[in-house]
C-alpha cells in the first residue's frame, strides 16, 4: 500500500435499543457503532480476512492516509498516518494483494467507536462517567458482531501487538471456530503486578486533575495535566531509555501552556513534557482510564469462563489453532518473561505453536518500528494457514 494511499473510517452500527450491546459489567447500551477501516480485498469464499486490534493508544487507521474522522475532535495530524503502516500493503507482512485486513477502534475508544465522548442520544450530552467499564472481552466481542455485519464467519487470522494481544488471544479463546491462525505480539496472559501499579499511577494522575471532575469535563476543559502525566508514565515503559535519549533533541522548550511550574533543565526532561503534552490533543481522558483499567483488571481465564489456563487453550487445541508469538528481548511494558508464560500454557495445553524472540534496541515500540524483524515468520504462519 502507497503512503500516499488515501483511505476512510466506516462506521457500523452493532447495537440498537432492539439489540442492546451488554458490557461484562452487566451494564447495557442501546446505541453502539464501530469506527473501523479495511485494507485489500475480501475474496469471494470470504476465508482471506485477517482481523488487527490495536495496541492501547491507537485507533481503526492502520495504513495508508486518512485525514480526517468527520465530527472527531481528536483526530490531530499526528493519526493521520497509519500506525501500522510499515506491515500492511502489497508485499508486506499483512499482504494486501493477498488478505482483506480489517482493524476496528475499540469499543469505548475515541476514534469514532462509542465511548466516553459520544453523544449520548437520551441526554444529547457525552456519555462520561457514565459510560460502562470494558473488559477485554467486550472489545473482542463487540469486533465479532462487527465481522458478522461483514459476512465474515471464520478469519484466516487474528493479530494484536501490546494490548491488542491481550484482545486477539481472548477473540480466539472466546470464539474458537472464527479464527485458525493466531498472532500476538509482545503482548500477555495476565496483567502483572508492575502494571497494575504503573497503571494505577496512570489512572490517580488523571484523577487527581481539578479539572477532571469526576469524568465531567466535556464542557468545562479536559484534565490536559492529568492525561499528560499519564501519558509520561506509560512512555518510559513503550520507549527502550536509551532511544528516549537518542530522540530527544538536544534543545530543552518548556512548555509555557502546561505543566508551567517545573522548569525542564534538560532535553530529556523537556522530550517527555513533549510527548505529554501532544497526547493531550489527540486522546480523551475517560477512554484513557476506561483502557487502563480494562488492561489492570484482565485475568484471561475469568475473561475466557474457564477453570484455569489450560482449560481455556484447549479450546484453540480443538479448533486446531496455530500460534505465532513473538517477544521483545529489550521489553519494558510487557516483559519476555510474560510470553514465555502463554508459551508454556500453549505447550500445556497442545497448542500448535511457534516462539520467536526479536532482538532490538527499541524496546515494546519495536513492533511498530522494525517490519523486517517480523515480516517474514508473518508471512510463513499465514501462507501456512490459508
């Protein structure tokens, strides 16, 4: 796919007050819709179809050129670009001259699927703190009722980097006879105790913003402080130290809008206020914590209605599914030692599988930044499973 290659968000309706979504929690909405874009073509048997869930921060816009969401106030310069633009197109990892590769805004997201910020059509204000808690499982879910509107039963694939792998393992877990190859990538099984914390501090710094307002804020001015905070923490965790170094210019800028009493007395210091503050453009604060705590709270086998991790592989056991997971050597958000859990599970349970381990000196952001570590195992798995 061209770089210039312009492409569009569609919007599908999964949830009416005839058909209401229900969340995990219990909670239920009447109206729903899923912002998402598609890349190739689905052939005519339907079976070349590769559904990518997104990690934390992104949206539906994996490739190509997409200048505006209408009606998105979020959608800055910086989403214009594919996140994924490096993997998807002719010839490359997600080969679109040969698969039909859908990638979907998460369900309380800000890019065009329902969340925090949508206008809620009974009150006409955004939903905010009213807005249900999601799970994991609600993401998958409400992505198959997306598949269902597409006439899409059964993928060749389901990939996930990051959080998305906590999604794509939990789609082919929950829904076994969909998929047959699965892919997640640094990604794993269940939240560990360092990122409840570090997602914790994530959640109290926006909290704690006077401005946040108990998820009140749509009309009043955003937590920018908050969510830069946020944002600051988990950047260290997505950035390897020493690339943060390498960024950062060498100039230090305070930024005089925000964060206006600490004065940055070097370039590091003044590239992270940087990215704090960039992020609080193009993100909404309710979607960030509704994320953070999707992500603390997951547990795969509670998630997945099973007795224990075996007995929830067992299922891909069953439906024959084949396993490409990759870990990152240098990953400070989601740790090697996380993937080699799932590895040992999959082993556990019988689970056809390949483990790779990516060597970079670009931590978790690796999978965003080195195609050719990943392209061609990629393309093996996926040619197999066709």
């Amino acid at each position: 796919m061209s770089e210039l290659q312009q492409v569009e968000t569609h919007f599908q309706v999964i949830a009416t007050p005839a058909t209401p979504f229900e969340f995990r929690s219990g909670k239920t909405l009447d109206h729903v819709t899923i912002a998402y874009e598609t890349y190739g073509t689905l052939n005519r048997e339907k079976s070349n179809a590769i559904l990518l869930f997104h990690a934390f921060s992104g949206s539906q816009h994996a490739a190509g050129h997409n200048p505006e969401v209408e009606g998105n106030a979020f959608w800055t310069q910086e989403c214009t670009s594919g996140w994924w633009e490096l993997f998807i197109g002719p010839g490359k990892a997600l080969d679109t001259e040969k698969y039909f590769v859908i990638c979907a805004n998460y369900l309380g997201g800000c890019y065009g699927s329902t969340g925090p910020s949508t206008i809620n059509p009974e009150t006409q204000k955004p939903y905010g703190s009213t807005f249900p808690r999601v799970a994991v499982s609600d993401i998958a879910r409400s992505q198959t009722l997306l598949l269902d509107a597409l006439g899409i039963s059964q993928l060749l694939a389901v990939v996930g980097p990051s959080t998305g792998g906590l999604c794509a393992i939990n789609f082919a877990t929950s829904f076994p006879e969909r998929v047959r190859v699965v892919i997640p990538i640094a990604t794993g099984v269940r939240t560990t105790v360092l990122n409840r914390i570090i997602l914790l501090e994530q959640i109290l710094a926006i909290e704690n913003d006077p401005k946040f307002q108990s998820g009140e804020y749509y009309e009043t001015g955003a937590p920018e402080t908050g969510l830069g905070l946020a944002r600051m923490i988990s950047h260290k965790t997505f950035v390897h130290l020493n690339a943060i170094e390498r960024r950062a210019s060498k100039d230090v800028v305070q930024p005089e809008d925000r964060f206006s009493w600490y004065r940055a007395h070097d370039h590091v210091e003044s590239y992270m206020l940087h990215q704090g503050k960039k992020f609080t453009d193009r993100f909404d604060a309710n979607t960030y914590l509704r994320i953070c705590e999707m992500w603390s709270r997951h547990d795969p086998v509670s998630e997945g209605d099973a007795v224990d991790p075996v007995d929830l592989l067992s299922r891909s056991h069953e439906a024959e599914h084949q396993y490409l997971v990759f870990s990152i050597d240098e990953d400070y958000c989601f740790y090697p030692e996380e993937q080699a859990a799932l590895v040992r599970q999959l082993k556990a349970a019988k689970v056809s599988h390949l483990y790779l381990t990516v060597h970079s000196d670009k931590g978790h952001d690796s999978f965003l930044l080195e195609p050719d570590l990943y392209t061609p195992h990629i393309q093996a798995v996926l040619q197999g499973g066709s």
